[in-house]
C-alpha cells in the first residue's frame, strides 16, 4: 500500500516535472523525493517516472496510477477538511447583523473576507433598524453585530474595528450651510436635528447627535427617526440637518443633498460587537477575518469548546 506522503509525492512530481522544484514545494530535500519515487515504485512493481539529469516525464502506467490517485487524494483532503472544521467548531451558520446601506458595505467585505479565511463558516445577513439597534443581538436573533461605537455594555465585546470615519453634516443643497467647505457644530445651534429612536443607550445616542454644542448651546430637537433613509428624506425636505458618518455620503448619494465635512466631532468607528457569554468558535473565526481586513495580523485561535454548537 502507498503511503499518504508517497501519494503526495508523486502528485506533485506529476505536476512539477522537477525533483527540485518538488521538493520546494513539499518542503523536503530533492533527495527526499527521489527516495520516495524509488519507494513508491518498489511497491507498484514498476517504473512510473522516466528521468534523466535533465527531463522528467511519466511513464504509461505512471500516468494511469497518477490519474486514479488525484481525485482520490482530494477527496480524502476534502474529508479531512471537514472533519478538522467540525472539531474547531467553526463550521456551522453565523448570523451577522448590519444597519443600514453603510453597516452593509462592511458587512459585505467580511462576507468576502471570510471566503478566504474561514470558508467552512456560512454567513446570513440580517438588516438591523437603527430604531432597534442591540434588540436583535440581546434578543439572540443575530450572533454578530456590524455596530457603530461607542457601545459599553457589560455584558457585550467590541471586537475588532472594521473601519473608523469622519463626521459630515447632511444639509439640503439650497440651506445657506451647503456651500461651506467646513463647518462646525456651533453652527448648528440654531438649526434643527432628528432625535434617534434607539434601544441603544443614551450615550450612544448623545455621540452621534450630541444634545449641546461644545459651548453649550442647545440644539433643536426635531423628529424623532429610526432609519437613516428617513433623515436624508426630511433633510432633503427642509426640515433640518443632520450629523452623520462619511459612509452615509457614500451609499447615500443624493442629487438634493449636500454633506459638508464637521471638523469639530470625533470620528465614528465601526466594530463588531457580540454578546459575550454566547461566543464561540465561528464568531471568534468572523473575528480574525475582521483582523484581516483590517491589516491586523492576529493568529487565528480557534479552540474546541465543547459549548460550541
């Protein structure tokens, strides 16, 4: 019986045509490979490769035992696969939840990241209202959340930061504001702003549309809102402006809007955020892909838990 390193071998030697180039590529010595050509032969009977100080090729019934063995062999690797992403856990379904055209975009990149890095992990994807925004997570509807910080919750984990932007002011383009080339949040003292239907904590809510300027004047309270197609409707109405994330501008385009640069407010973050009791191997896997993304080489930890299902 051939040996599975045998059978490697002998793959690649099919493939390279070189004993050298082989070896690199199976991380062994080109002595290595030829001991291992001669073993495999002796056990089949007979001469599989012809080869010379300068030609390889396969002989007849090296070609035919070769052809049998490849997808035998990536069917054993398949196997294999399987069997190792099931003991990590990884395999399985994680449920990630976004807000809005700009939490989608995000989403959309660790979908893509995940491809690569975690491939035995499906995602679905569930759109998160802003009117809700941790009900479905504290809910247990959705494993994963694609969340704007700041979110400081004790029983909750930021994870890895997916992206950090700067802050714009949404304006109708006809509002005397909509030509600046900056402004600042004491310029908007005197205008109206949407109040945030949330779930989320009321600090959360305060960063995002803060309730006083730095100089402590008060801002004008309009409409409460819970979607963010719902602000750009009234701002584009007349009815007020609005504070918002860079990324809005982006998936949000709008020709009756313009979105001015607020050089005053902190930069938002994007981070995913779960619930901590309830992780496990496929969110710590959504994770390290996130890490990726981000340049953030982390070594992927995935440990069996027997908690994991």
């Amino acid at each position: 019986m051939l040996e599975l390193r045998e059978i490697e071998c002998l793959l690649a030697l099919s493939e390279q045509l070189h004993f050298g180039q082989t070896g690199r590529e199976l991380r062994i010595s080109q002595s290595r490979v030829s001991r291992t050509l001669r073993d495999a032969e002796q056990k089949v009977g007979g001469q599989l490769f012809d080869r010379t100080s300068r030609h390889v090729q396969m002989t007849a019934l090296g070609k035919r035992l070769i052809d049998r063995l490849r997808p035998l062999y990536a069917q054993l690797a398949d196997v294999c696969a399987d069997a190792a992403a099931q003991a990590r856990g990884v395999a399985g379904t994680a449920r990630l939840g976004f807000t809005g055209a700009a939490g989608g975009g995000y989403a959309a990149e660790l979908i893509r990241a995940a491809r690569t890095y975690a491939p035995e992990c499906s995602i679905t994807l569930r759109e998160v209202p802003c009117g809700d925004l941790l009900g479905p997570l504290r809910r247990g509807e959705v494993d994963v959340l694609v969340a704007r910080l700041p979110i400081e919750e004790s029983d909750l984990t930021i994870g890895p930061v997916l992206g950090r932007e700067i802050r714009l002011l949404a304006v109708a383009l006809d509002h005397p504001l909509a030509s600046r080339a900056s402004v600042r949040i004491e310029d908007v003292a005197n205008e109206t702003v949407f109040r945030l239907a949330s779930t989320a904590p009321r600090y959360w809510r305060d960063y995002h549309v803060p309730p006083v300027t730095p100089a402590g004047h008060a801002l004008n309270l309009g409409q409460e809102v819970q979607t963010c197609q719902e602000i750009l409707s009234l701002v584009a109405a007349g009815q007020g402006v609005a504070p918002l994330a860079a990324s809005v501008a982006r998936h949000y385009a709008q020709p009756d809007i313009s979105f001015v640069p607020l050089r005053d407010l902190p930069e938002t973050s994007v981070a995913l955020v779960w619930r901590t009791a309830e992780e496990n191997t496929r969110i710590r896997a959504l994770a390290y892909c996130a890490r990726q993304i981000t340049g953030e080489q982390d070594a992927l930890v995935v440990e069996l838990d027997p908690s994991d299902n």
